[in-house]
C-alpha cells in the first residue's frame, strides 16, 4: 500500500489512507459528536462511542490517520521504522489490552546500556535505579513550584549524586524534551520517576504502531480525512465545525465535540508562516479564561530523531572491552550528559540505529533543512561509535525522519507543564459546559503526558464525559475496549 504523505516521506507501512477510508461528501454533515484529529486520542474516543451507538464524525487534517503514530517501511529494514511514537512505556494498561483485543504482538525491550565517553564505551549499569535516586527526590507537594534546573541547582543528594543529576538531566533534556529551565518540578514529581519496575518496562509493538492505529480506526466508519477544522462555534448542547477540505470549505454539527489539537494548535493563529499553513482553532465564543490559563502554562518540546537504515549492524562486532561487543546493545547514550541518545532495534535484528536528539540540540536542529539534519546527526553517530564520518556514510543506506516541530498540525513533538502548570492538565480534561472536550496527551489528567497511553486514556475520559453527557447508550452496549 503507497502512503501519500505530504512531508515528502515514503513507502507506507500498512496504513489505512484517503484511498481506503472512504472520505465521504455525500454523507450527512450532522453527528452526535465531532472530533477533531484521527491520532490516538481521537481515534480512541470515536471508537468508543461509536460502539455504544453514538454517531461520530472525524475530521483530520493530514490525508493520513495516526496523528504522532507513523510508521513507514524501508525494505533493507526487517523492523517497522516509527516516525513518532516508538516505545511501549510502563505497564500502559489501555494499550496492551488494546494489543490484546487485536492480536497485536508486543515484545519488551531487552539489552544493554552503554555510555560513550573519550575512551570508549562504559556499561551504564542500574540504570533506573541511578536515575531514581534523583527523581525521587522531587517534591510534589511544594507549596511553590520551581523548574528541574532550580532543583538540580540545589544539588539534591549533595556530593554522593552529582553523576546522578548529570543523568538525570540528559534525562528530562532527552525523552522529555524539557527544557529544564523552564519545566515544572511539582509535574515531573507527579508523572515521572520511574521507580517501579513496572514504570521502567519498554517494549514495543512487534509490527509498529500503525498496527495499533489500524485497530482503532476499524470500529470508526465516518473518518474524513484531509479536513482542517478551523473554527469550532459552540453554544451549550451544539457544535458547528467549520473548515476546509481540499478545496471546499465544509460544516459539521453535533451535540457535542472533542478536540484532539497539540496545545499550539490551540493558542496561536496565523502569526508566522507554520501557523498560516492552518490547523489553528479558533473558538467562537472562545475558551473559558481559565482553559486559555492552563493552555499558556504548558510547551511543547522539540525532539529530531533520525532511524538510520546501514549496510549491516556493524555495532554487534564492535570491542568494548576483553571479549566483549556490543552485540546485546539497546542503547548508548553520549557521555558527559549530551546527546544523541541512539538505539537498536535489539532484540530484533535489523541493521536500524536510531538517533534522538532532545532539548537544546533539537531545537537548533529543527530549523535546518532535511539534508542538514542527517548530514549533522551521521557526524553526531559517528562521535559516538567512535568512528569517521565518512566511514558510517558509506555505511547508510537510508535515513529517515520527520520533523515534527515543523509540521503544522503538531508544531512539536510532545508537552510538558511549565513551572506553574502542574495542574494544568487536569483543568484542561474538564469538559467546557459539557458540550466541549480536550482530549489527547497534553489534556490527560493522569499525569501520562507525551505518550501514547495518555493520549488513548485521555480519549476514553472524553468519550465517558460526552456519554454522561448526551445520556448512555440506548442499548446499554459496553466500552469498546
Ligand atoms: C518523535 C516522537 C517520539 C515519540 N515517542 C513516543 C514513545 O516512544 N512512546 C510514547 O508513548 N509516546 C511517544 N511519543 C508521543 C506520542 O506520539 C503522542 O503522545 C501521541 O501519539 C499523541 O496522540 P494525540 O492523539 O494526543 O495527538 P496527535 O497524534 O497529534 O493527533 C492529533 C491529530 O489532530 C490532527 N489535527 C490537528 N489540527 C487539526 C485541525 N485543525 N483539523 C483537523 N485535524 C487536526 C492532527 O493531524 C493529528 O492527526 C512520541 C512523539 C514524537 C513526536
């Protein structure tokens, strides 16, 4: 199956498209419920409540569904290569009961971590553990709020943790794409200290996430793609969306709705040129003050992450020691607490090292051209396997990337509260005079922010309110999951 996409990517990964969902024009225009975005969170909550009799529509922007979810196929690749969201995190109940219901496989990621530093490679043992030690240390209950940079500054742990705080930042800087001066330590101690051994589990879906995206799409039979909501008119009890697809402008009303948008989707319009490329909501009348609060206290983190497809896994023979290589290799991270992180696929076999690139290098590398980031993330790969340049050039037979911050419907790559916006996402998942949701992982009041189970758990709370809401089912059906 070819996957169109409009960022210029290639061969599909199973996708469902504009070609297989019917993209419906002659179909009635009037829903119990409108929703806004086809990612996990929308598509999750259009299940829902499909299953229990209510009529949906769906309207997406991009000619595809997946939202942050995209997995693409390089055939020198025996491992779906992601685009966005890659890793299982946790326990993640929702979706691996989700995974279960369909058949999909998960397999959980085992291997070693390493450090690279000047000399070579160092086994980052206890890993969690070392990082625990520090994030433990974050105060929920503080009665005011101060950024991840004012309590590393405070040195928590004193002499004993100073290599702890160092990973701790590369950290918060990396897989939160935080800036730490800015982040919230009240909102990380809430959701993120990976003390259980349960929260430090990854896996991954054995055919990608695509598989996932598939299976939440199936149960949802009015899904309009290449649709860019623009304006949501709303009194108590009714909803009019307008927008545009291709090039005519459509309607959609409803009793109630979900907005599934990225936070910058929702607060900036049409200043620079990203934001006049649309997406952008505006609400008529616009969000209550507090909403529009909690909305300003929330950012958006940039994150490159490039998949390298090489000639062959060259890392598996490479020496780290007597007798040793890094054939069991997850992950290796850059030393002095810099970046990249990169990973293998292992336990799969598959010649793919993936590079990421958090906070501050992705922010610089977000404005370059596609050619720039490669060219700089091969050098910055090269550093850290300690090898030449030119000699993991010769080696790559592809790369792929999607630069996320600047793709107008997501304008980054995932959020995280501002000092201050702790409990931002909990007022933003309240429904506006129940007739109005925000769903996705910005909005979840769970504290799973930036993943996948917190934008598919965040749907399921909007679908329950617009049932409590519109009344249940007639039927009594149950949960679609
Ligand atoms: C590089 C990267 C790596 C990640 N890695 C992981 C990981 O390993 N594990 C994990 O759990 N999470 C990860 N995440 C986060 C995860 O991908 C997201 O939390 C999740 O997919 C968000 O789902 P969502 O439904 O909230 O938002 P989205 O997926 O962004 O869905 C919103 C949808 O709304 C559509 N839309 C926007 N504006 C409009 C409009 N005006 N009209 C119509 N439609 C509109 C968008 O096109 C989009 O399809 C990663 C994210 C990125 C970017």
């Amino acid at each position: 199956m070819t996957f169109d996409s409009a960022y210029g990517l290639m061969v599909g990964y199973n996708f469902l498209t504009a070609q297989d969902l019917r993209v419906s024009s002659a179909v009635s225009n009037t829903a119990d419920v409108v929703i806004i975005g086809a990612g996990a969170a929308g598509l999750s909550a259009a299940r829902d409540l499909t299953a229990r009799g209510f009529r949906c529509i769906v309207v997406e922007a991009r000619d595809r569904i997946g939202g942050r979810l995209h997995t693409i196929a390089d055939p020198a690749s025996t491992t779906p290569i992601e685009l966005g969201a890659e890793f299982v995190h946790g326990g993640a109940p929702i979706t691996r009961q989700l995974a279960r219901q369909g058949r999909l496989p998960i397999y959980t990621v085992v291997g070693d971590r390493f450090q690279s530093n000047r000399r070579g490679f160092v086994r980052l043992a206890d890993y969690w553990d070392r990082l625990d030690k520090v994030l433990r240390l974050l105060d929920q209950r503080r009665s005011r709020d101060r950024s991840f940079a004012d309590f590393l500054a405070a040195r928590p742990g004193g002499h004993k943790l100073a290599r702890e705080r160092a990973l701790a930042s590369q950290w918060v800087r990396g897989f939160q794409a935080a800036d730490p001066e800015i982040v919230s330590e009240r909102a990380m101690a809430e959701g993120s200290s990976p003390g259980e051994e349960e929260e430090r589990a990854l896996a991954r879906i054995t055919d990608g996430y695509a598989s996932l995206v598939n299976l939440l799409a199936t149960g949802v039979p009015d899904l309009r793609l290449a649709a860019v909501a623009s304006t949501v008119i709303w009194q108590r009890g009714h909803v009019t969306v307008v927008g545009t697809t291709r090039n005519e402008s459509f309607e959609v009303t409803a009793r109630a709705a979900i907005i599934t948008s990225p936070v910058p989707l929702l607060l900036q319009r049409g200043q620079t040129p990203l934001e006049e490329m649309g997406g952008s909501i505006e609400f008529e009348p616009a969000l209550p003050d507090a909403y529009r609060r909690a909305l300003e206290t929330l950012a958006m983190g940039d994150v490159i992450r490039v998949s390298h497809v090489l000639d062959a896994p060259f890392w598996r023979t490479k020496s780290v020691g007597k007798n040793k290589t890094l054939r069991s290799v997850a992950f290796v991270h850059a030393g002095n607490d810099g970046m990249p992180v990169c990973w293998t696929t292992h336990p799969m076999e598959s010649p793919v090292l993936v590079a990421w690139f958090g906070f501050p290098e992705s922010a610089e590398l977000v404005r370059r051209s596609s050619d720039e980031i490669e060219s700089e993330t091969i050098a910055a790969v090269a550093r850290l396997f300690h090898t030449t340049r030119r000699t993991l050039e010769r080696r790559v037979r592809a790369c792929h990337h999607h630069n996320w911050s600047r793709d107008p419907f997501t304008r980054g790559a995932y959020s995280y509260a501002r000092v201050g916006g702790a409990d931002s996402a909990k007022t933003l998942s309240r429904s506006i005079d129940a007739t109005l949701w925000l769903a996705g992982e910005a909005y979840d009041a769970e504290g799973r922010t930036g993943t996948v189970e917190g934008a598919i758990g965040s749907g399921l709370h909007a679908a329950q309110g617009v049932r409590r809401a519109l009344g249940l089912s007639a039927d009594g059906k149950r949960s679609a999951l």
